[in-house]
C-alpha cells in the first residue's frame, strides 16, 4: 500500500474560478476581465463571487463600461480581496459595493459551459465553448504568490461574456500556461489554494 502524507500547509480555499479575459487583438489591452469563484470551502464559508470589468461597446464610451461585483456571500467577497483576488485589480478596493445575486450554471465540459448570474434587474451570463484538451497546474514559489494553488484547467477558444442580452467586445485568445497550449478563458475547476506553514 502507497503511503499517504498529509501536505505542511494550511487549507485556505478549494472551489471552482474560472475567468474570461476578451480582447480584440492579440496583443491589445484587455476589453473584459472576469474572475469567477464558485467556493465550497473558505474561512468565510461557501458561495460564489463574480469580480467583471466588461466593455459592451468598444466605443470608448464610459456608459457601455461595467465594473461590478456579484455575489451572495459578501463577507467571503472582502476576505478574497484582501487574500486572493489579483485578476481584476480595479476590483481590489474593500469599499466596492457588492451586487446581492443568485446563480445557476449549465452546460457540460463536453461542448460548452454557461454561469448566469442574476442580480436585481441585471442578468449576466458567462460561456465557455470550443473546450480544448484539459490540463492540471500547480503553482508554488512564483514572486508575487504565496499560496500552493492547484487546479484542473480546460481552455476554451470560444467564451463569451452578455449583459441583459448584450455581449462584451472581443474574444478568447491562444495563450500559454506553464508550457502547456492553454486560452485567455478558461474553467478551472478542483482549485485549491493553500497557505505554506512558514508563510
């Protein structure tokens, strides 16, 4: 029998966070920038959070841009931002209101993923298709990273991200993570975050 030993560091999350990142060219700025969080386990309890900066128009036009945050968990939203949450920096500030929102998702890992959130009048709905082959990533010891983070990834050519019927600009762009052929959208589902014991 293989032996079995317990890792020397402190379970802070494990969950789900898959992300959008759109652009209109490869190496254009970065029209929408989602960090979504389906969290079963934190100091703070389950729940879901969705940090979305998005551009409805591409126009320049401050009306058609969105900065928001979504969830049904506010007091596990203030713990990420101050512990986890880097994707969407303009979403950093402890003071930013937080959305009271329901979720549901469909869809399957087999053709295409959909997490729609609802929150007053606004429905937002997050996709995920043309799925590519997945791939598993631990990060440990990057500058900057002071967590054990490991998740399970699959990268999707086709996301998409629509505000009550409308869709943000751009669209999913080849990227690379660790070496391995990977998106700018992508699920990552089996996400754990530890905390090194001499962190």
């Amino acid at each position: 029998m293989c032996p079995i030993r317990a890792l020397s560091a402190e379970p802070r999350l494990t969950g789900e966070n898959p992300f959008i990142v759109l652009k209109t060219s490869e190496s254009g700025p970065e029209l929408t920038n989602v960090s979504f969080w389906r969290i079963l386990y934190s100091p703070h309890g389950a729940g879901h959070a969705a940090f979305i900066k998005c551009d409805l128009s591409g126009k320049d036009n401050p009306k058609d841009k969105t900065l928001a945050i979504y969830s049904d968990n506010e007091a596990l939203v203030r713990w990420l931002q101050k512990e986890i949450q880097t994707m969407v920096p303009e979403l950093r500030d402890p003071k930013f209101p937080v959305r009271k929102s329901t979720f549901s998702r469909s869809g399957d890992t087999k053709a295409a993923w959909t997490e729609q959130i609802r929150s007053g009048k606004t429905t937002v709905s997050l996709t995920w298709g043309k799925l590519d082959k997945p791939f598993f990533l631990e990060v440990e010891g990057e500058p900057g990273i002071r967590h054990i983070v490991r998740s399970f990834f699959i990268p999707s050519m086709d996301a998409s991200l629509a505000m009550n019927g409308v869709r943000a600009v751009g669209r999913a762009f080849r990227s690379e993570l660790a070496g391995r052929k990977a998106s700018t959208c992508c699920l990552a589902f089996s996400e754990s975050w530890l905390l090194p014991k001499e962190a």
